[in-house]
C-alpha cells in the first residue's frame, strides 16, 4: 500500500520528509518564473536545472496548447522534447547512447545551452502560437550563462539536436484520420453521456512509436468474453465501488480516485522534476531521467491506444446500463447508474492512465536501479500530495483509482499497467544505456543490477 498523503498525521520520519519535499517542489516552481539574474546565479551552481525548467516549460506549453483534452496525446509531446533535450546534453557530455543519432558536440560546448535550445526549438516548432513566451523563456537561460565561444557552440549544437528529432518524426502519422468502424453492440464501444463525443485521438493508435518497433508490438490479449465469470466479477466491482452515489468506497478510495483523475502526464512532470532537484542529479542524469520517464510513457500512450481501437470494448457506464443485452446471467441492468467520474471519450480496454504509471514507474526503477521511486506526487484535483516509496504502490493506486472512479474494469487497469512495464522494460534495454569509455560499445543492458522485478499491477482485490 501507498504511504497515506500528508493529510493524514505520519511519523516525524514522513513529516520531515513531507516538509522537505514540500520545499524542493516550490524551489522548481520558482525556477521557473525567476528573473534572469537569479537564474543566472542559480544555473551557474546547478547546471541541471536548466533541464528541469525547461521542462516546466514544456508542460505549461502542452498543457496550454492542448487544454484540458482527455487524451494522452500529452505525453507525445513530452516525449519529442524530453528526447531533444537528451541528445543535446549526452552529446556533449557524453556516458550514455544517443537516441537515433550519431553526432556528437564539440568540446567545451555548453550542455545547458544545448538543453535550453533543443527544448525551445523542438516546442516553437509544434506549438507556434507559443512563440513569444517562449522566445522570452529561451533568452532567460541564455542570459543565465556565461556569454562566449562555449555557450555559441551549445546554442548551435543544441538546434541540430532538436532538428534531429523533428526530421525522425516527420510523416510519423500525426493526425491522420484514423477511423473507429465497430457498429454499436453488446460488449462494443459507442459514445458515452454526458457529452456523447466520438472516440478522441484514434490517431495515436497508428502513431510511430519512439522506441518500440511498432504500436502493437506490446498489444495484450484480449478482454474476458462477456458470458464470463472474469467479465461478471469486473461488473459487479464496477457496479458497487465505481458509482457516483450509493458505493462501497470509503472516503480514501474516493480520494484515490479522485487524485488520479485529473492530468497524470502533468503529475508525473512535476513529481520528477521535485525528485531530481532533491537527489541533486547532474545535468547528463537529469536529462536522461527524463528522456527515459516521457519516451516510455510515450510509447505506453501509443501501445495503450492501439488496444483501444483494436479491440473496443464498451465503457462501465454502458456495460451496467445495458447489461440486459450481454448474455450474461449474472449481470443486472441499472439504466441509471452513474460513474463518479466522468467517463473519457475512448474505449475501456486498456486503460492509459495504468499504462502509462506503469511505464513511467517501470522507467524510474530501471533508470534509478531500484524499486524504490522516492516520488512526491501532486495532484491539482485533491490539492494533496502523496508519496511513493515504492513503483508497485503507485502501480497499484493508480489501478484501484481508475476502478473507484467507474471509468475502467480492473481487467483494463490490469492489463494496461502490465503492458506499461513491458513497453519501458524492452526501451531501457535498447536506449539510453550506458556506454564505454570510447563511447561506442553500450554495456549489455543489465550490467552491474538486477532487472526489477515484474510489476504486481493492483491485481488482487483490496
């Protein structure tokens, strides 16, 4: 289980770590809105903040571009610039492979202008109309460093990183229009109340990955047939613990479901950045943390997309409102029932906010070397913030909440986190590992550590 938010009364040992955590994410709130010359002092102690701000950013780009969209279409973005900003500063820095790329920077170059560029360059390129903050954002951080030959070389190498990115992902089927053709019938997928929207951003389920080969490469079996006992007992968890009035959840699971209803690509931004600045990590580890975190839970949005159009399973506010009509003996109908949620315009199965904490927990542990994630997590919707020691207890809150919430079937919950993992697992054998001296030859990916563990993925009933 999760350790309780600091809501509830902790031990002092979680109280001073509440406390200090508390510190680190209002020191890179504040990162991101200070003047030029106080960046200027703070990026000269601590060049890795250059990473972490623009990452900030990053996600006040999106998140205004895109507005408040019930896609996962956020972390595509996330991913594009994460990885940009990766190669810039392993170029120059150097210890780890690059991503699709094999053009080192020169000597001397500054990586945290190489950083700063990339990211600046890769965003204008897909949110234009952000331009004139982000220019004043961009000529912030160049003011922050020193002026002369190294930071010019960085600037430089800094646009050919994040011209990289923009050529690979050209003709990479953004939104191209990709329709969803099941015909409404038991058991498949049709708009659901109140809005009634279409099926928003089938596009993703075509998307060329980041990493993986293609969208199906981890595309889990199938949901259990409607005439089984697996869908019944999925029906009737729904049907008691996901409703909006009259369920079983106590208070704590409602604000579980509620904490994770809101925009978890977001969470995961803010609960990483709070982690490298607490752990002091350099710039070369901040941007490869970050570049593992978003290409993972990139492609985790793609893999949990293609499931979605692939199979297109009904939504719980549908299965209990028609159950009638499923030829199943133990369900019972309730026309009226409601979901605490509100239910996203995609199918059920599976679920992208499992896979997606999945893949991003399966990134930090095998980035980290540990399954202890040291993560604060925020959530705009509670106002709370929660901490996690541990990658299956995120795993497992995020899976409980999504069935609270009556938006997924545990089995969706379930299936999408470990498709999550699988889909981060097989990306950190193949990016973003470590390399030899001569910087040629990557170590075999599970060198020197153990592979965590299989993730335990809320399975069992609470």
């Amino acid at each position: 289980m999760h350790q309780e938010p600091p809501l509830a009364v902790p031990p002092r040992s979680r109280v001073r770590g509440f406390i200090c955590a508390v510190a680190a994410l209002a020191l890179v709130t504040l990162t991101a809105t200070t003047t030029p010359s106080a960046a200027g002092t703070r990026t000269a102690a601590d060049p890795a903040a250059v990473v972490r701000e623009w990452n900030a950013i990053a996600t006040d780009t999106i998140k205004a571009g895109l507005g408040p969209r019930p896609s996962g279409q956020a972390a595509i973005w996330e991913g594009f610039v994460s990885v940009a900003v990766y190669n810039a500063v392993v170029g120059i820095e150097g210890g780890y492979a690059l991503y699709k790329w094999h053009e080192r920077g020169p000597a001397k170059a500054s990586s945290a202008a190489a950083a700063a560029t990339a990211a600046h360059d890769v965003l204008l390129a897909y949110f234009p109309a952000a331009k004139a903050r982000l220019d004043t954002a961009y000529a912030d951080s160049l003011a922050a460093l020193p002026a002369g030959q190294a930071r010019d070389r960085g600037v430089d190498y800094g646009k050919r990183a994040a011209a990289r990115i923009i050529e690979l992902r050209e003709g990479d089927g953004r939104f191209a229009d990709v329709p969803f053709t099941a015909s409404p019938a038991p058991g498949i997928w049709r708009p659901t109340p109140p809005a009634f929207q279409p099926f928003i951003d089938t596009w993703l389920a075509r998307l060329r990955p980041l990493l993986l080969a293609s969208p199906q490469q981890f595309r889990p079996g199938g949901p259990p047939a409607l005439s089984s006992a697996a869908y019944a007992e999925d029906f009737q968890e729904l049907k008691a613990m996901g409703a909006k009035t009259g369920s079983g959840r106590s208070a704590q699971q409602t604000e579980t479901a509620l904490f994770f209803s809101g925009n978890l690509v977001e969470q995961v931004q803010t609960a990483v950045r709070d982690h490298a600045a607490r752990h002091r990590l350099g710039i070369t580890e901040t941007a490869r943390l970050f570049a593992a975190v978003n290409a993972s839970a990139t492609d985790a949005v793609i893999t949990a997309w293609d499931a979605k159009l692939h199979y297109g399973t009904w939504r719980p506010i549908t299965a209990i409102r028609l159950a009638d009509t499923d030829g199943n003996p133990a369900t019972t109908a309730d026309p009226a029932w409601e979901p605490l949620l509100v239910t996203p315009p995609h199918p059920d199965y599976v679920a992208g906010h499992t896979t997606v904490a999945a893949a991003v927990a399966r990134a930090l542990t095998g980035v980290l070397g540990t399954s202890h994630i040291d993560l604060y997590v925020p959530s705009d919707v509670t106002g709370t913030t929660r901490y996690y020691g541990s990658a299956d207890d995120l795993d497992r809150d995020v899976v409980d909440a999504r069935v609270w919430g009556g938006v997924h079937s545990r089995t969706a919950d379930v299936a999408g986190c470990r498709a999550g993992a699988h889909v981060a697992a097989w990306a950190l054998d193949h990016y973003f590992r470590p390399v030899t001296k001569n910087g040629t030859q990557p170590f075999p990916p599970t060198a020197g550590q153990a592979r965590p563990a299989e993730p335990k993925c809320g399975d069992g009933k609470p």
